[in-house]
C-alpha cells in the first residue's frame, strides 16, 4: 500500500526546494550576477552560457511542473479511463519487450 504521509512530505520538500531555487535565479537575474568572477574574455563567454543553460533548465522544469500539474488534474477528472490507459499502456511496453 503506498505510504500517503510519506509521498506527501516529499512533495512538499520538493515544492520548498523548487520556490527556493525559483527565488536565487531571481535574484541573480536581478542582480546580473555569475557565480565566477570572469578574468578574460573565455571565462566571460562561459559565465554568460551557464546562466543561459540555468535559465533554460529552469524554464524546462516550470513546463514539467506545469505538465505534471494538468495530467494530475486530468486523473482525477477521469479515473477510470486513466486506469484503463494505463494498463493498456502496461500491456504495449509488455509486448515490446517480450523475448519472443
């Protein structure tokens, strides 16, 4: 049986974590700060890529948010059919990989 308190806490450490992340990236985009203090022209390319790639991750993980969100919702609206897709779902990867 799944353990609700359990999967509960954990999701509400993972939301405190995620709106502290939220809240630093924030705050460096505010600020226009890197984590490095660039010294040459090199560093200072690879400081602007790696904000760049924190911002993407970021974003990417807001639309998985986001995505997980609406699919939730969508269980709950309809249980039955998610159950039954999800067992067809079950039986398809089942079949791929088979050893037949």
């Amino acid at each position: 049986m799944i353990n609700v308190s359990s999967d509960a806490d954990d999701l509400k450490t993972l939301q405190r974590e995620a709106d502290e992340l939220r809240e630093s990236r924030g705050k460096k985009k505010s600020t226009g700060e890197c984590d490095s203090q660039p010294r040459q022209d090199h560093e200072e390319e690879l400081c602007e890529k790696e904000s760049s790639a924190e911002s993407v991750l970021f974003d990417l993980s807001d639309q998985v948010e986001l995505y997980l969100n609406e699919t939730e919702e969508t269980v709950q609206k309809h249980p039955m059919i998610s159950l039954a897709a999800a067992f067809v779902l079950g039986v398809v990867i089942g079949q791929l990989f088979s050893r037949r």
